[in-house]
C-alpha cells in the first residue's frame, strides 16, 4: 500500500520597500501574503522524480540516475533546482511524486517561483529525512534559481518566505541574514494590485539591471578598497567614481545606496507607527525605481499615481523586479474595499485593462506553518 502525500505549504511575498538592494547585501521590508503553494510529496519504487503542476495541468518526470544539471525554460525548473543542489550538496533522495498547486498569481511580482522552490524543498526535505535551520532552506532555495534555473534574484524571495510571521513585515539583513520583525498595524491593509502586465526574471531587462549594477559597484570597489559591496558605499562615493562606470550604472547604483536608507527610515517609522511617514518613503521609493532604476512601466506608473489620490492610501509603490507585476499599496483598513473598487475602475478607464486587486494582511512564513 503506498503511503499516503504529505502536504507542505510555503506562501508568496510582497516586498513593501527595498527594491534591488538584496544582491549587493543591503537592507529589504517584504512580508509573507496569504496567496500560498502547497506541495503534496508521496514516495515512488522506482528511481525517479514526477512533478505535477496544478497551474499548468502538466507533469515532468526526471530520471534521478541521470538528473540534469541546468533548467531547461520550463515551469518544472524550479522545483527540479532544489533536487539539484540537494543532490550537490550530498542529500540522498529516493524517487517520488511531487504534487504542486496554489494561488500565487504567475508572473505578477508575488514570487511564485520562490514559493514553489521553498514548498518543494519542505517537502523534499521531509522525503528525505533530513532538517535543515531556515537560512539554509533559503539560501538552497536561492541556489536553485541562480544556479539550476539562471534567474538572478537575491536572497529575499525565499528568506521572507521560510521565515515571515503573521501581522509583521521582515526587515532582513542581506548581508548578515540577520532579521527583525516589525509590526504592521490592524489599522492598515495591504492592497496588491496586479497590472497585468507580465514579467520573468530569469532573462531580458531584470538581468541587464543587474549586471548595470555590479559594473557599477566593481567601480567602486577599485577606486574604494574599503567598500566591499553597494552597502557600505555612500553617495559622495558614487559621485567620486562617476567618471569610471556607465551614466546607467550611476543611476543604477543611486537608486540602491538610497534605499538602503529608505528601508532604515522605514523600520523607525513602523516601530513608531508613523504610517504616513512610511507612505511617504514608499512614494519616494517609486520614484527612484522608475527614475534611477529604470524598471517601472506606464501601467505601473498610472496604479500609483491613481492610489496616491485616493482616498486612505498611506503609500504605493512598484514591488518586485520590475517591468510590470504588481504594485503594493498600504491602506487604511476601512477604506481597504472602496479603494480596491475604485482603483480598478480608474485604471481600467485610464488604459482599458481589467485588473486584479487582491486585499492581504501578513501571514506567516513556511517554518511558522510546521508549528
């Protein structure tokens, strides 16, 4: 008689201020949303891994004799990348299927892709009777999508995943990994607002962001030896070293070394729950990404603009790599409703788009759910 699946069930995230700053050790605020992947994992006889998908209504089988060693431009990648670095780092996994399903929006800024590695690797982990402590989780999470699947992310998506708590935002320390929970007000709501305009993070603009990035931070390294990454760096230190990297890296680089700061501000205004003061430095933080960054998009830009003059919107502000997903929005709780409807009218009235608007409050992490 085979033994019936476990479940495992790891949740999205929204990212309410510290964009881009995560791949150069810097300072993040994201928080875990109810959206959620469950992955079921029931053992096989024979040697091989089957992965289910519920959103795409597909199964991929992996012989675990002869597993790949990179993706192959498939939604199966992900979850394969965390068999692939649990083998790497010498983890034994007998055959098995996977079963995934759940509601995180694909494509929309919620980390999906990070949500199904840190499920699958709960599940795997269990399979294989092994524990490992949440950083590890994380920081295997990561390798999958760097390594196996060639997505560039930092180390946010997952840690805030395997480790958010209910009614908190996760200050996280790239750098360290040390992390801080600060309180989010039942006062206030999280509005998402997809714009339903789509964005991958594996190939395109999301990477040339980047590698802008750490051209520009190599920069600063060679005129700066004391500065080992875009964290320690300040703005006189970039102004020094304008003349030795691209304008684009300048801008790149203007917009990280200002967040970090935001982020600063952003915990002394949650722990003194000055919510307009962090609505301002969401707004702030916007206007970077699409000034210095270069990462926004019209439709992006025309949910903002419509939050800021509604109606109990502290703040908006793109959230995710960029180039569509979704925007993020605090709201005050009463007006949560009201703002969603007439968020989605105005914009479908500006650009002809239907919408999604999904209200949220924090929840918690995968490790949280295990208790």
């Amino acid at each position: 008689m085979t033994p019936p699946a476990q479940s495992f069930t790891a949740p999205g995230r929204v990212n309410l201020i510290g964009e881009h700053t995560d791949y150069t050790g810097g300072l993040v605020l994201p928080m875990a949303i109810e959206f959620e992947t469950v992955a079921a994992i029931s053992p096989l006889a024979s040697n091989t891994a089957v992965i289910w998908s519920e959103s795409f209504g597909e199964t991929a089988e992996y012989s675990l004799d002869n597993f790949p060693s990179h993706g192959r431009g498939h939604w199966s990648d992900y979850p394969a990348g965390v068999v692939w670095v649990m083998r790497q780092q010498g983890i034994a996994i007998p055959g098995f299927r996977l079963a995934l399903s759940g509601g995180v929006p694909l494509g929309a800024g919620l980390s999906s892709s990070a949500s199904v590695e840190v499920a699958s690797a709960m599940a795997l982990l269990h399979h294989a009777g092994v524990t490992l402590p949440g950083a590890d989780i994380a920081k295997l999470c990561r390798s999958a999508e760097n390594d196996f699947v060639g997505g560039a992310c930092g180390i946010m998506d997952q840690f805030v995943i395997v480790y958010g708590r209910a009614d908190h935002a996760l200050l996280i320390d790239c750098r360290s990994l040390e992390f801080e929970n600060l309180p989010l007000p039942p006062a206030v709501k999280i509005v998402i607002c997809n714009s339903m305009v789509k964005h991958t993070v594996a190939h395109g603009q999301y990477g040339d962001r980047r590698g802008e990035v750490e051209a520009g931070q190599a920069a600063i390294r060679a005129k700066r030896p004391g500065i080992g990454s875009l964290r320690d760096a300040t703005l006189a230190d970039l102004e020094a070293c304008r003349a030795d990297m691209s304008p684009e890296s300048f801008l790149r680089c203007r917009h990280i070394i200002t967040e970090n700061a935001r982020v600063e501000r952003a915990r002394v205004a949650l722990n003194s729950h000055d919510l307009a003061g962090f609505g301002k430095l969401m707004y702030e933080a916007h206007a970077s990404f699409r000034d210095d960054f270069g990462a926004s998009c019209t439709e992006i830009d025309t949910l903002v603009d419509i939050a800021s003059r509604l109606p109990g919107c502290f703040g908006a502000r793109i959230t995710g790599g960029g180039f569509g997903g979704c925007t993020v929005n605090v709201v005050a709780a009463e007006n949560a409703e009201t703002f969603r409807a007439e968020l989605l009218r105005r914009y479908h009235e500006a650009l002809g788009i239907e919408a999604e608007c999904y209200i949220s409050r924090a929840s918690d992490g995968a490790l949280a759910r295990l208790a």
